[in-house]
C-alpha cells in the first residue's frame, strides 16, 4: 500500500469510527503515535500495511491462544462454512454446539454438567448473575446482590459493570447499577492495609504460609468474611477471577487465596462464580485457573481463547442443582429468559471445537511448563530495574508496574503517559503490547517461542533505561 492510500484509511477511520478504551482526542492528534493498520498475522506476529511485522505480546488483546492462522483452525471454520455458517439456537440445536458442549464437560470440574452459550465474557457472567439470581427465588429466598473484589473486572454491560470494582472504568455508572460488596483484593504491592515488600517469584505454597512472607495482615479475606457474616442471606453469589485480575493490571493472588474464598462461599451457602474469561484455556499453566487451588465453583465463565482468538463465543457452565431449579411447567414461566441471536454460532463452534483438540492431541499445555520457567526467569531479571516497581506474574501472563521510585513505590503523573508512551516506542521496534496506566501487561499465547518472549523482555528493558 503506498503512503497516499495509507494516509486516506487513517483519515477515514478518524472521520467514521470511536474505538473501544481510547481517548478519541489522543487518537485524533496521534498522541502517542499515529493509528497502525493491520493487514495480516501469522504465528507471532502481525503485519502492517506497509508489511512491518510485529511480535504480539497480547494475544490481540488476550484472545489469540494458538497464534494466528493456525492452519486447522483455518481448515475446521473453512468446512464449517460449506455447511451452514449460522443458525438460531432457540429452539434448534447443531451438532458443532454439541461436540463442543461434550468436550468441555470433560476438562470442567465434575459438578459443572450443563453448558449455556453465549457470545462474549460480558454476556458469559451477565447469564451466571441472572442464573443465580433467579435460582433463589425458585428457592423463595429474596437474594438481590453480590459480593465481588476491588479491583475486579467482569465486562462492560450493566450487570457485569456492576459486579466490577475497577472505579476507572465503572464509577462513572454507579447511579445506574444494582448493589454490591466488594471486599478488599489481595493487592499485596499497595495494599490498602500494610504495603508489603514482596520478594520476586513469590514462592509460597498456601495462602497462610504468603502472609507470613509477606508479614501481611490477611485483611483482605477477613473483609470478605465480615462482608459474607453480616449479609450472606442477601447475597445471591460471589463472582471472581481466579488468581489473577487481569484487566486491574495483573494482580496475581496468592496460591490458596481461591480456596479460602470457595470455602466462605461453602461456609455461608451462597453461589459461586469464577470468570475464567481471560484465565482459561492454559493461559495459567493449567488448562483452568481454578484447578491450581482445586476449587469446583458454582458457575464458570468462559470466552476469549475458547475459539482460538477466531470468532466471538461464550460459555456459562453450571450445575445439576442450578439447571433443575428451572424446570417446571410450561405455565410456570421457570424458563431462563435470556439468550443471544449468534448464541453457538456453528462457526465459532467449529472453531472451539478445533481449538480444544489441538490442546488435547498436541500436548500445548504440558510443553507450556518449559516456556513459563522461561518467562519466569526473564521477568526475575526485569525486576532487578530500578523502574520496576513489582512484577506480577502468572503462566504467560504478566502485569509490570512502573514506578519512579523503586523504594517508595512512588508512580509517575498520570499526565505523562509513561506507560502508553513505553508501549508506542515497543511499537517502533517491532512489539505490540498494551499498558494499563503504568504497568505493562504481558499476555502471551501458548505457542509463542523461548526466544519472541526474550526479544520482548529485552526490548522493554531498553525501553526503561532512557526513561
């Protein structure tokens, strides 16, 4: 594409289009750089009109799992094409949807026995909220909000808003959304309570034996146990990313914080809801985030990586108890009042289909363990600069924070831009990644080689040595 035609896209797009968390007026003047239009992937890496290629450090925003144009996956969408592309699924059903409904029931916890379809994680926990909400009035029980964590993030449609605790993003919609608890998350780097001084890797085997590394008080799971005591008979079900808050900036919990949290929601007989939307898939070394502290939840939400990064599908898996509650009588209205018009698109179905027997026959998830030592290692050395502040760090996903003083903790003004200005110079040297404020996120797919994640970790140390 020569310059003249590249210049008459930007225009237009400026002209026609509001992209998704952009400050438009940044985007208008090209601040921090001028607007990239992408051509063509494959493997690793993204092409640009001008055929510069770029190394893709997150996943195209956290969705690709196999790197792009993986030739099955090509092959199953292709074939599915030739038969029917979409169909409504109330009311009918395709055998895509089924296949795939049977093989996750194989990998999810054995409690979890009936897939709902949806088409993207927001919708994914809007179904669980809905489900679980509906559940207890069948059960006559007047159960009308939910605990959740500061921090978290769950999607942007209302409900998903509102079980969210990033205030970034949601504050501006509170007179809009239902009520909430939200319990301190454990941010142990600038916890609220006590900012602890944690080593990296933190190698703690159980959420007890981190607080005594940490000398960390464990506020954060007694406020969601004071929360659950005082209004538990109130609350329909507490939703939470396991390990790891990835859109708060990587906030890695402590092994054996997921446990605890299962065992209050056992404790106090309220619902539990784990959004695997960015965490599942293999992105945490295990297939689930969940199986690491082997907890079995109630609802788990399910998107992102599911196809691969190819099409936009969902999936809310629940259990025998929660399905049962809605059967009934036709003229009981028992029915779950809810669905999507590209609900199981047999597309995206073939697509996920084709996803979940690569991971099976090729291995990907056991030959990740070599790879994520290897990212460990490379992050170990990224903390030892003096502008990292901390580092968090789980699978193939990483959250580095920036800081102008490593001791204190002390951030840059926000009117910098440090991080976005990091992540434009990346740019030039031939890596996309993305940061949230001033921590840098990784969020690598399962496929990416030793050596892309080591061009990544390097040129991001060169990056924080002109800062």
């Amino acid at each position: 594409m020569n310059s003249k035609q590249k210049k008459q896209l930007i225009k237009k797009d400026k002209q026609n289009i509001w992209h998704p968390f952009t400050q438009m007026a940044d985007w208008l003047n090209n601040d921090p750089c001028e607007p990239l239009i992408i051509d063509q992937a494959k493997g690793s890496y993204l092409y640009d009109v001008d055929g510069k290629k770029y190394l893709d450090g997150v996943s195209s925003l956290w969705v690709t799992l196999l790197g792009h144009r993986n030739p099955k996956i090509d092959k199953a969408i292709k074939k599915q094409i030739d038969k029917v592309s979409h169909t409504t699924f109330l009311g009918l059903t395709h055998k895509p949807a089924i296949d795939l409904s049977e093989k996750l029931l194989k990998i999810l916890p054995e409690n979890l026995t009936k897939i709902f379809y949806s088409d993207n994680g927001s919708t994914a926990v809007e179904v669980a909220l809905k489900m679980a909400y509906q559940y207890w009035q069948f059960k006559g029980e007047q159960r009308n909000c939910f605990l959740s964590l500061k921090n978290a993030y769950h999607g942007d449609t209302i409900g998903a808003v509102s079980v969210g605790g990033t205030d970034l993003f949601h504050a501006k919609f509170k007179p809009l959304l239902f009520k909430n608890y939200f319990a301190q998350s454990p941010y142990c780097y600038r916890c609220s309570y006590k900012r602890s001084e944690a080593p990296f890797p933190l190698k703690a085997k159980t959420f007890k034996e981190h607080t005594k590394i940490l000398k960390c008080c464990g506020q954060c799971i007694k406020e969601a146990e004071d929360l659950l005591a005082k209004n538990h008979k109130t609350i329909a079900a507490a939703i939470i990313e396991p390990v790891n808050q990835a859109a708060a900036g990587m906030i890695v919990m402590p092994k054996g914080y997921v446990k605890e949290y299962e065992k209050l929601c056992r404790k106090y007989k309220i619902l539990l809801i784990c959004d695997e939307v960015a965490t599942g898939f293999g992105r945490t070394g295990k297939m689930f985030a969940i199986e690491h502290d082997n907890v079995k939840p109630d609802f788990i939400c399910l998107s992102k990586g599911i196809t691969g990064g190819y099409l936009p599908l969902a999936v809310t898996a629940t259990t025998d108890d929660i399905y049962n509650a809605f059967l009934g009588k036709y003229e009981e209205f028992k029915t779950f009042f809810h669905g999507h018009s590209y609900t199981a698109n047999p597309l995206a179905c073939a697509a996920a289909n084709a996803t979940l027997d690569l991971l099976k026959k090729d291995k990907i998830i056991e030959k990740l363990q070599p790879k994520i030592a290897h990212f460990e290692k490379e992050l170990s050395s990224l903390a030892e600069h003096p502008k990292v502040g901390n580092i968090r760090h789980n699978g193939v996903m990483a959250g580095i924070e920036i800081v102008k003083d490593k001791v204190s903790g002390k951030l840059y003004d926000y009117r910098l831009k440090t991080g976005a200005k990091i992540c434009a110079s990346l740019r030039k040297n031939g890596v996309i990644i993305r940061n949230l404020g001033d921590t840098l996120v990784l969020f690598l797919h399962l496929t990416m080689t030793k050596k892309e994640m080591s061009k990544i970790i390097g040129l991001i140390f060169k990056e924080l040595d002109r800062l």
